[in-house]
C-alpha cells in the first residue's frame, strides 16, 4: 500500500511541475500579448498622426467625429426599452399600448368595445 501512496505522490508533484510550467508559459505568453497589442497601437496612432498632417486634417475636426460617433456607438449598444403589457384580448393576446394598435384591438374596437374592457388590473 505504501508503495502505491509512493507512486501516487510522485505523480502528483509531476503533475504540480507540469501544471506549473503551463502557468508560467501562459504568463509569459499573455506578457508577450500585450507587449505586441500595445506596439500595435502605438503604430496604428503613428499612421493616424501621419494621415492627419498629409491631409492637413486639425485635431478639434477628429475630436468632434470621434465624440458623434462615440455616442452613436453608445446609443446603439443600448438594448431596446421592454414594456410590460397593459391590454389582454379575449385569446390571451397582449399589447404594451405603445405603438400602433394590433389588429385584435382595432377588431374589439370595430365591434363597439372600449380599450378599458381589456386593460391588465394593476397595468399603469
């Protein structure tokens, strides 16, 4: 049995080792990323500068289009507004009671029935 505890620890610190030089080599790898990531950036900032002064470009005109499209980014990255139901119709259907009115409402309408016959108690 001891033989077999033996055998076990020596495998397990083998596999410490093992999993310590993976670690090591993810470290230096990830430095490595982010070395690479920031020249690249640094080149990329370069390029836009040599662009700008070819094209006579001023700094205030890049500002600006960086704020509009900064907010534009902003805007679109919102997830559009839920709103919860304020109508049932007779089949279970719902409407929030923003935008246009459902055709089941129109119909209920049509046939002389008030939208307050279908609102959700509690719906504001």
């Amino acid at each position: 049995m001891s033989e077999a505890l033996a055998k076990a620890a020596e495998l397990e610190k083998k596999a410490r080792e093992i999993m310590a030089e993976a670690e090591a080599k993810v470290a230096a790898l990830e430095a490595e990323m982010l070395k690479l990531k920031a020249e690249e950036r640094k080149n990329a900032i370069d390029e836009i500068a040599d662009r700008m002064i070819s094209l006579a470009i001023p700094l205030e005109a890049v500002e600006k289009a960086f704020r509009k499209k900064a907010a534009k980014a902003k805007f679109d990255a919102a997830p559009p507004k839920k709103f919860p139901p304020k109508f049932r119709g007779p089949n279970g259907e719902t409407w929030t009671g923003t935008g246009r009115k459902p055709g089941w409402i129109k119909d209920l309408e049509a046939s002389g029935k008030s939208l307050d016959d279908f609102l959700i108690e509690g719906a504001k």
